[in-house]
C-alpha cells in the first residue's frame, strides 16, 4: 500500500516526512482480515526547525497486548530502542510520537486513543506535541497531540518537483 510521505500542518509550511523505513513497518502490520490484531510501536526521527523527519517507527514486542481492536504498548522494549538509538546518534534521533493500526480503511482515533495521546504528550520533557498516527487498511491519520488536548490534524502535503528536499539535506 503505497502511503503519503510528506504530511503538512494546515495553514501552515510546518512538514512532517516519513522515511521508508516506518512505511515499511506501517505495510507490514495493516490489518487484512478478520483474525488480525492491531499493532503499533513508537516513532523515532529527528527535529528539523519546526519540521519532523520520522527515520524509524518501532515493531510490536513480545510484550505488547495486541487485540482485534486494542493495541497497549508496553514501555520496557520500546523505551529502551529509543534510547538506544539517541545515544548513538548523541542525541539527533529522539522519540517524536506514537503509531499504532485501526481494522477501518479511513482511520480515526477512539476517545481512548485522544486520552492516552494527551497524557504521553503531557510527559514530555521537551514541551513538544506528540505525533500520533494510525494506519488504516487504505489511508493513515496524521495528528499533533499537545499536552492540553489541543490537537492539530495534519494532510498529505503537495510538492512541485524538488520542494521536497528540505529533508534530504
């Protein structure tokens, strides 16, 4: 399923990119079929000014409780990624956001999902809204979280030829 890469906060030329590497995982975890579970895991990337780049979306772990319609992320395994990879990158790479799949086409989040968004973004050290995406069988929602519930979501963003370099720098 070939998923939107660039996604944009409306109004405004703030830019989120996902790399191949979550659209790999995203693929991966749709749910087809009745019997599948939903999954989900956690976004990692870098900060560019007021842009994100999502380099990483992690998978589900063998402790995670996933369900026909429930994902629970347990935080040992995904924590421990994240840190992972900011020590390696001395910092670049930071934990962005949540993801995590629907069984719909067109994805929306339930109330629980606007609940639990709200307190991970409340925890944040850095003040940042938390970026939170659920993949559908057919099309992904994309949405900031703030630690007040205020909730921004974002569209597939539209490039001429090259505009999209921003990232590749």
């Amino acid at each position: 399923m070939p998923f939107v890469k660039t996604w944009i906060v409306p109004g405004t030329e703030h830019l989120v990119y996902l790399r191949q590497q979550p659209l790999e995982v995203f693929s991966r975890y749709i749910q087809q079929g009745m019997d599948s579970k939903e999954a989900g895991g956690i976004l990692l990337g870098h900060v560019r000014g007021e842009h994100l780049e999502i380099i990483e979306a992690t998978e589900p772990s063998f402790w995670d409780k996933r369900f026909r319609f429930l994902f629970e992320r347990m935080p040992y395994f995904h924590h421990r990624l994240a840190m992972k990879r900011w020590k390696e990158s001395n910092g670049l790479v930071r934990y962005i956001g949540e993801w995590h799949t629907h069984p719909q086409n067109y994805p929306s989040p339930s109330s629980i999902d606007l609940k639990e968004w709200q307190i991970l973004a409340a925890d944040r050290v850095d003040g940042r809204p938390l970026l939170a995406l659920i993949v559908g069988c057919k099309d992904i929602h994309v949405e900031y979280m703030s630690g007040a519930g205020k909730r921004n979501i974002l569209e597939p963003a539209s490039f001429r030829r090259g505009e999209e370099s921003v990232f590749l720098n």
